[in-house]
C-alpha cells in the first residue's frame, strides 16, 4: 500500500473504529470520539455493519434488506511449522473430513511469511449459524495440526514453532436469491446520501483482492465526477 500513500490528497487517518453514522447530519463518530462529516463517503464496512451504524436513520425497507444478507464466517488458524519448504503449492482445498476446507500456503506466497528455518501456513475453517465450529481456541489448532499430518502437509515428527487465531467474522458472502435486490435496496438508498460502496463486503460481491482495488478505483471516479457536477452546478 505504501506505493499508493504519495498518490493521496489530504489527510490519511489510521487505526479509527467508526461507531456511529448519522445521514441526516452527514457524520460519523469514531471510537474515539472524533466526529467528521462528509460531502461523499465511501465505505469498505461490510454492509450490514455499516446499515446497523445508521441505526433508526435507515428506512425499514433498507434495515431489512440488511437483515437478510447472508454471509459464512472464516477461522483462520496460522501455524509456523519448523521445517522448510513443506509444499510447492500455493493453496489446496480439502473438500472431504478435515475441520479445514482450504490451506493457504502463506509461506510460498511470500518468504516474509515464513519464521526463520521454517515455513507458514494457514488452515480456513468455515463457519455459520447452521455450521457451528466444533471446537475452538487451542482444541482448535490440535485439531489442525493433527489433521496437517494426517493430510501430509506435515509430519508428526515436525515442531510447531508458532500458532495462533485470526476470526474473520466476514469472510464469504452467500449468493442466495434475494442478494442482488437487497444490495440494490441499500445501495441506492445510500447513493442519495452521497454514500459510496466500494469493495467485497461493502459491495457484498464476492471480490478477490484485484476486484477489491478495482472497486476502490470505480468509487474514487464516481466520488470525482459527483463533486465536478456538483461544482458545475453552482458556478
Ligand atoms: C478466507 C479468505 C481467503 C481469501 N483468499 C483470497 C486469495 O487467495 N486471493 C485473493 O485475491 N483474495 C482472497 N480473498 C479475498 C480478499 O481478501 C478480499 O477480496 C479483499 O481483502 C477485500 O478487500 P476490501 O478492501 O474490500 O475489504 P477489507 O480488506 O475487509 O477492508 C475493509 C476494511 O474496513 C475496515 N472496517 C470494518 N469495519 C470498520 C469500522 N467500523 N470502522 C473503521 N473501519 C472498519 C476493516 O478494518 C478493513 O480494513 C480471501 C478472503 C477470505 C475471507
């Protein structure tokens, strides 16, 4: 991203939780107690978060198509393994008996991703209101330890130099029937706010990271040409 900060014009703020969104002030308030309005927002909150922030603000009809998005929830369990160069894959999908759907392969996708002497990588576990996990915290990565060796990714005579959990509560958005009207629903109701919805769970599409930057590209030329006709408007 780094290549990306000179491009940018005004002031970058990190590390902000938004907590509150009012349309009819045109306002957020962080965490912080910071509050900023805008002239055009862009958001990459996944959209039922961001809907919730609105709270009463948000005609019924955009509260329940919030309300029926679906999505499955992803537990990551890292893990540094004490031996190189484990696979020359790069991610492998396990669609049988094991806890995990996919490995990621971090430590062939970058060595920075690997602990010294070592290789890493990260087993996927998919969750959701109808797929509770069986287990968790470090029953959890037992589990996928014991199920890396039994897959052969590792060996039970390797060392697990590190492990640990990541939740991605948003992780795959589900593509039921009623998907692309309610994105509809909330997104233009949005737009006549001069609220812009750019990427995966914002857009709620199922995005990978190139889709991602393209999108933020697509919301810059929309916020752009929004403010020039605008501008145009009161000269
Ligand atoms: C398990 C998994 C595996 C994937 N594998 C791949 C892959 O192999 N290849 C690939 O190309 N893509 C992959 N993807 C997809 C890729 O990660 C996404 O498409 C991409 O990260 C989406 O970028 P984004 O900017 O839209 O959303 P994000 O990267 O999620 O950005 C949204 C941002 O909004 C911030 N945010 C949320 N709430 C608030 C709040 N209240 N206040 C302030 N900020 C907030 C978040 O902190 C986050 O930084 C994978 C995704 C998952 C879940």
């Amino acid at each position: 991203m780094d290549g990306f900060l000179p491009q940018l014009e005004g002031k970058l703020l990190l590390g902000k939780t938004a907590t509150a969104i009012s349309v009819r002030r045109r306002q957020v308030t962080f965490a912080d107690g910071q509050r900023l309005r805008w002239q055009q927002l862009v958001s990459t909150l996944p959209l039922p978060e961001f809907v919730r922030l609105i709270g009463d603000e948000a005609p019924e009809r955009v509260r329940a198509a919030a309300a029926g998005l679906r999505h499955v929830s992803v537990r990551c369990v890292n893990l540094g393994i004490g031996r190189e160069n484990l696979t020359d894959k790069h991610w492998i999908y396990y669609p049988e008996d094991t806890i995990f759907h996919r490995i990621f392969v971090q430590g062939n996708a970058s060595p920075h991703n690997n602990p010294p002497g070592g290789f890493g990588l990260t087993c996927e576990i998919t969750y959701s209101p109808t797929k509770p996990l069986p287990v968790d915290g470090d029953a959890l990565i037992e589990r996928c330890i014991r199920e890396c060796i039994e897959v052969g990714m590792m060996t039970a005579d390797d060392t697990v130099l590190t492990a640990s959990i990541v939740d991605m509560p948003y992780a795959y958005v589900l593509y039921d029937h009623a998907r692309a009207a309610n994105v509809e629903t909330i997104r233009s109701w949005l737009l006549t706010h001069d609220i812009v919805l750019a990427g995966r769970y914002s857009e709620w599409e199922y995005y990978n990271s190139d889709h991602a930057f393209l999108a933020g590209r697509r919301a810059a030329e929309q916020v752009r040409s929004a403010l020039t006709v605008r501008r145009a408007g009161t000269t």
